[in-house]
C-alpha cells in the first residue's frame, strides 16, 4: 500500500476486500485514517512492520473530504513557510502537508541545509488548526522514493520499495572509489546522490578484499609465478600475470590461490593496501 507522504509502501491487512492494484483505500493508522492506493496485489509476504488495516474502498464522500484535505494541506504549507520568516529562521523550505482524512493530524515536509529549531512553527500550526501537527525533515533521497518510478536497471528505486536503503549510512563517491568503479553520471540516482545499491554492496567489497590478495602481490600457481594485477568480485577470483604479453593473463579463485599459494593473502609484504591508489575491484556486484 502506498500512501502520499509515506517514505516506502507498506504492509495492509485487505480483510476480505476484493482490492486490485490502482485501488484507493482508507486505511487505518495511528494517527488516524489515511488514504492510500493499492501498490502490489495481496500474496504472503513477511512484515517488516506491523500491517495496518484497510477499512473500505474509497467512497465518494471520502473523495470529497480528501479533496478538501489537500486544500488545507496547501494552506498549512504556506502558514508554516510564513511563520518560518516571520521568526527568522532561514534555510528551511516547506515542501508538503499530508492531512489525515479527519482533518486531525498535519504532517508538515521540510527541506533543511542544517538542523533547525521549528518548535515556534509546530506549536502556531497547532493553535491555529486544532491539530496534531508533526515536522518531519524530508531529504533528496526521502523526496526521490516519495515520488518512486524506475532507475536505469528496470527496477523500481530501491527508496521506494525497500525502507533498508536509507538505514545503511551515507552514500558517497568514496565508496564508488574503493569499489573501483570511476564516479560517473551513471553511479548518481534520480535524488543526485550516489546510488543506494552502492552502499549496499559495499560490505560484500569489503569482505572480498579482506580475503584476496592486494595487487602486485607475487603468487605461486602449479609452479607458475605470477602477479596479481586486478579483481572480479563478482566472480570471487583475481586476474594474475603470468608474463609480459596480456594474453598471459588469467582469473583465478582465490580459494585456488590459497590452496597453492599459502602466503599470497592480504598485507603480504610489497603489497599495495586495498583502496590506495587504483587499487580495488573494477567490477561493480549484479
């Protein structure tokens, strides 16, 4: 279930409603019903969060309420941006107000260059609207899932889909760097940033590179001697010379290397160390 505002689609109990994808439904929330559309059709799936309940298909009276909603959630936007400048507190920008189908929960989206103290904003938004009232700071990869559609791999935006993309840390071009991989226009995703399956995959770099031996390292292989000049993580092996000409060169496993080569292995003397330089794997995980 996808519902305006909400970071990622979540999890509803359709109860014995005929529902297809494209549905809208009210659904029940701790704040008070909301309205959603349906994002996937029901299957069994395990929660990452407890499911909320869908009361009933969107009724025409629900429509209008909603209507007037956005209105206020216009209104409200604006109020808080007023009150932002009456009080001097710069570098804000109200983006958006989702509102509660009973009118008694403002969610208020702010955009922010640094932490800002919007405490004076919350509390006249709430004597003048009779509401909870909640400020909740948006990022660009926040905005970018809100809006979802589809990356250049054909899938859907990773912080659309899955609310573990913005819980695994920063995201920056260092990270392209130790994974080899040239920072480029096709490393940053639709919020600007570099993409989140680059963080992703990094442990997966990091623990392959704990294994396989750094680059020039010297290697033993069935009495050949060789040297180690680039990596394939996906493939869990590394690209060894075995003499001047570049049709010397071959992949091997590194389960292969250890077994031939004992002392090959990280922090063998003469190395380079793994992110140093241009060392690291070249291939980015699939």
């Amino acid at each position: 279930m996808r519902v305006s505002g909400w970071r990622v689609p979540r999890l509803c109990h359709a109860r014995d409603l005929d529902l297809r994808v494209g549905y809208r439904v009210v659904v029940e929330t701790e704040v008070g019903d909301v309205v959603g559309r349906v994002a996937l059709t029901p299957r069994r799936r395990e929660p990452y969060a407890e499911p909320y309940e869908i009361s009933r298909v969107l009724t025409e009276d629900d429509e209008r309420r909603e209507s007037a909603n956005r209105e206020l959630g216009r209104e409200v936007r604006n109020e808080a941006q007023k009150l932002a400048r009456d009080y001097r507190i710069g570098g804000v920008q109200f983006i958006g107000c989702d509102v509660s189908l009973n009118g008694e929960y403002l969610e208020v989206k702010y955009q922010a260059d640094r932490e800002v103290n919007l405490g004076v904003v919350r509390e006249k938004l709430e004597a003048r609207y009779d509401a909870r009232v909640e400020l909740v700071r948006f990022t660009f990869i926040e905005r970018s899932g809100d809006a979802g559609g589809c990356d250049t791999c054909g899938l859907p935006l990773c912080c659309a889909v899955w609310s573990g993309a913005r819980s695994m840390g920063p995201v920056n071009v260092r990270l392209a760097k130790q994974q080899g991989v040239t920072p480029n226009e096709k490393i940053i995703g639709c919020c600007g940033e570099v993409k989140c399956c680059m963080r992703y995959e990094h442990e997966t770099y990091k623990e392959f590179k704990q294994r396989a031996p750094f680059k020039n390292t010297a290697v033993n292989l069935e009495g050949r001697e060789g040297r180690v000049v680039d990596y394939s993580m996906v493939r869990e092996s590394v690209l060894v010379q075995f003499g001047p000409k570049r049709s010397d060169q071959e992949l091997v496993p590194i389960s292969r290397l250890a077994e031939d080569g004992p002392d090959a292995g990280p922090g063998a003397p003469g190395t380079d160390a793994p992110g140093s330089g241009d060392s690291g794997p070249e291939e980015t995980g699939e």
